[in-house]
C-alpha cells in the first residue's frame, strides 16, 4: 500500500511542477515589455514638446512661448536667455506645461534646460533653443491722453507714430480701450497712416473712466519695422460742458450738464475771406494759455500778444481776449479766424474751458475738416468714422 501511494504522490508533485513552468512560459519576465491576456504594457517615456519647435528663429517677443509634456510630468524646466538669465514663466497645476509670462528680447537667442519625468521614474531631458527676431528699425508712439487727468466729453484719444504704419491691422489689434461705464467707440485710420485715433459713437458719459493700453512691444508693425514700448494711460471725463457758437448771430453760448451759464456776443472769422472765416463744425478745446503769440505772416503778423487764448483746432482758430474789436462783438464778423470775445468774457471762458470739452460752431461758408489737423474727430459720420478702422477693410 505504501508503494503505490508514494508513486501517486510523486506523479502528483510531477504535475504541479509542469503547470508552474507552463504559467511562467505564458506570463513572461516583466522587465521584457511583452504583452499578456490583461494587455499591460511598459509605462513609455515622457514626451516633450517645445512651441516655438527646437531651432525656430525669427519669433516675436509677444509669440506664445511654451513647453508641455505628455505621459509624464514637467520636474523641472528653465528658459535661459544669453546671458543665463531665467525668463519668468509658470508651471500648471498638472505640471504638464510651462508657460513664458513676460516678453522676450528682440534679437536673442533663448535656450532651454530641464527634465520631464514619466509616470514610472524614467526621464526626459528638456533642451533646445530657438532665436527671436531682428527688427530692421522699432517704432515708439505717443498718447495724447496724460495719466491721471481729466478731460471734456468730445475728447479723442490719438496714438501718434514719428513713421506712417505699414502693418495698420497688427497694430490697431494690440490698442484696447476700456470704459466705466461701457463705452461704444471705434479706432480709425486718419489720413496721414501715423496717427490713429478712438472716439466714442457719442459724446462721453460725464464721470466715465478710462484706461488705454497699447501693447505695441514685439508687434510687427510692417517692413522690418516693430514696436518699441508699450504705452497704458488712465484718466476720467469731468463735467458736461459744450459751447454753441454761430457766426450769424455773432454769439457764443456756454451749456453745463444741459443748462446754459454764459452767453457772450463774440466777432468771428471775416465772412468775405475764405482765409479768415471761422470754420462750421464740432472743434475741440486742445489747449489753454494766459498768454499767446499768434503769426500770419500772410496777413501781415508775427508774434501777436493776446490773452486768455483757448486753441480749438490745429488751423489757428481760438477763442481769445480782443478788447480792439469789442464794438464789432455781437455786431458782425471782422477777426483772421478766432473767436474774439470781450477782455472779462475770453478770462471767464479760459476759467470754464476744459481740455477736451466740444465747441460746436455753425453758420459759416467753410467746414472744419482733415486739413484743419487734429481734432477733426467729430466731423465725420459714425458710418464714415468705422469705416476707417483697419479691421474693417
């Protein structure tokens, strides 16, 4: 009995040992990377990829600048310029990308270093490089609209370039205008291509604040020609105030917030003469002196002191003091194209004007328009003002 259970018992054992060896033939050796009935397989390495790609030039200092990971995670990573300096930049919650949070330089080649990590430990370095562009020649603007200042409801911002802009589209996409209360209003193009102006549809709401940013740095403003800085300005509309001026009835009157508070007899532009008369339109308050030397030489005058003188347009047009002309004021029109108030009334005028503030005159033969320079905004249409948005054409 003994006999043949020890011989049933070895062909047992016998058995066991050839399922085990079966079983290792079909599981295989786990570092080998082949698959089985589950469909596992080796975790794969993490895959890096850089935008702009490894060796791009020519890139813009604004382009996104970037660095993600796949199967894996970002362990570390920088981006270096030539002087090894680090570019600032920040990492996802997930790790998986590095984003650049600052403009680069123009000119300069930026190299980057690190390493990903995949889900199992394995890693990837991170390098390569590529260079940004080199402009031929940059180009700066110039705001109208000083920082913290307050200003009239007719007031246009102007961004003005020392060069006319090729690339009038780039341009205009990187300006925004930000308004409290919400402010319609539109870029446009004048005539010159250096200038850009935005004005709202209507008259600005008293009390709107106002923020204008101009990211012109790194944007490719056309024939090897980019941005040189960018330019943020904010400021606020004070008080309604609008003048009414009619060359007929020789009167000026001053409305605030709706209500009239001055009415003054003036004497405009002689009526006879295409080169005096005073130009029908909206003009706006552009600047204020004390005291001012006016010159047409034309007309047989240079350095011409008069007071209390408020310019409301490029084409020599103000209101100012003129004590010769009193007993023409509210009679008839007899000045070289301003408006001429009486001593008392001009010092009032100049203490009520605000930069800014709209001047509407109407009755005269000759319309203010492009050729009177800044600012001719409101002589124009909405319809004809949108239409000179480069956006739009």
């Amino acid at each position: 009995m003994r006999r043949q259970l020890s011989v049933r018992g070895g062909g047992l054992l016998a058995l066991v040992l050839a399922f085990l060896v079966t079983l290792t033939a079909c599981t295989g050796d786990g570092d080998t990377g082949s698959q089985g009935e589950s469909g596992g397989s080796e975790t794969p390495a993490a895959k890096v990829v850089a935008q702009p790609s490894n060796g791009a030039t020519n890139v813009t200092p604004r382009q996104p600048v970037r660095l993600t990971v796949t199967d894996g995670t970002i362990q570390q990573v920088a981006l270096t310029n030539p002087a090894g300096q680090k570019v600032q930049g920040e990492l996802s919650g997930d790790k998986r990308t590095w984003k650049v949070t600052e403009p680069l330089g123009y000119d300069k080649t930026y190299t980057w270093s690190g390493t990903a990590i995949s889900g199992d430990g394995k890693r990837t370095p991170i390098k390569g490089s590529f260079t940004t562009v080199a402009p031929d020649t940059t180009m700066g603007g110039r705001l109208n609209v000083g920082d913290g200042k307050t200003y009239g409801i007719a007031m246009p911002i102007t961004l003005t370039f020392d060069a006319p802009v090729a690339n009038k589209a780039a341009v205009e996409r990187a300006l925004s205008v930000e308004t409290s209360p919400a402010t319609e209003g539109s870029w446009a193009w004048l005539e010159s291509d250096t200038s850009v102006h935005w004005r709202p549809k209507e008259y600005w709401k008293p009390g709107t604040k106002v923020t204008v940013k101009a990211n012109l740095y790194g944007v490719d403003m056309g024939e090897g020609t980019f941005g040189e800085a960018d330019l943020t300005s904010h400021f606020s509309i004070g008080r309604s105030q609008v003048v009414k001026a009619n060359t007929q009835t020789h009167r000026m009157l001053v409305f605030q917030d709706g209500k009239q508070i001055a009415d003054y007899p003036a004497s405009f532009g002689l009526d006879s003469d295409p080169g005096r008369v005073t130009h029908s339109g909206v003009h706006v308050v552009m600047s204020k002196h004390s005291t001012y030397f006016m010159n047409n030489p034309g007309y047989g005058y240079e350095d011409f002191e008069v007071n209390w003188a408020v310019r409301i347009s490029n084409n020599g047009e103000f209101t100012h003091s003129a004590p010769w002309s009193v007993g023409d004021q509210g009679v008839r029109n007899v000045s070289h194209g301003c408006i001429n108030l009486a001593p008392d009334d001009a010092q009032e005028y100049f203490e009520l004007a605000q930069i800014g503030d709209p001047v509407e005159i109407e009755g005269s033969t000759q319309q203010l328009g492009p050729e009177d320079g800044d600012y001719h905004d409101w002589t124009y249409s909405w319809e004809e003002w949108t239409a000179l948005s480069a956006l739009d054409q």
